[in-house]
C-alpha cells in the first residue's frame, strides 16, 4: 500500500500563504481520488479539498477561493497551496487516498500548520 508524507507546513500570519506537499511511496497514477484532511486540537480530523486522478477538484465550504489543491502523477505528490489563511487554519494536515481512511495504518504524520498574528 502506497504511504503518504506530508510537509510545508509552519506558521504564518493571517493573511499569509503557505504551500503543502503530500509524496507518495509509489505511483499515484491509478489512485482515483486523494484528499487533504486536518485535525484541530479537540476536533474530529476533517476533509478539507480532494482532486481525482483526471484533475476534478472538491473544497469543503469553509477553504473555498482559499486554498487550491493540485496532483502531479509523474512526481507522486499532492499539492495544498494555502491562501488568506486564517487562524481557524491552525491544524495537523494529512493526505491520503480516499479509497485508505479507514485503515489506521495508512495515515502518515501529517504537517502541523499554525496560524496566528
């Protein structure tokens, strides 16, 4: 099974921008759909934007017009390119393949993001 490694995250001011790489232990090309999730302290882990392998984008209502994922098959990684960050930001982001969620095996460490003035 394919592992994912998170990185790029920090800190930043609001307003400010910050770009997160998820790399794949191997190819991604044959898996349909992957996800960029983030878990605040004390909340559930939530879905934030994912992209299929044929470049169709989704974004939870509250990262709309902010933040832009994108895939890049031949280099195995999933890019979160975060704007207009707000401090309600602030969380742990993960990837992984949709289809992988529910094996606890295969969430990687995730990259703490902080945002705050």
């Amino acid at each position: 099974q394919v592992q994912f490694v998170e990185s790029g995250g920090g800190s930043a001011q609001p307003g400010g921008s910050l770009r997160l790489s998820c790399t794949a232990s191997g190819s991604i090309s044959r898996i349909y759909i992957i996800a960029w999730f983030r878990q605040a302290p004390g909340k559930q882990r939530e879905l934030v934007a994912h992209i299929t392998s044929d470049g169709i984008k989704t974004y939870a209502d509250a990262v709309k017009g902010r933040f832009t994922v994108s895939r890049d098959n031949a280099k195995n990684t999933v890019y979160l390119q975060m704007d207009s960050l707000k401090p309600e930001d602030t969380a742990v982001y993960y990837c992984n393949g949709l289809q992988f969620v529910s094996d606890p095996r295969s969430w990687g460490q995730g990259t703490q993001v902080t945002v705050s003035s």
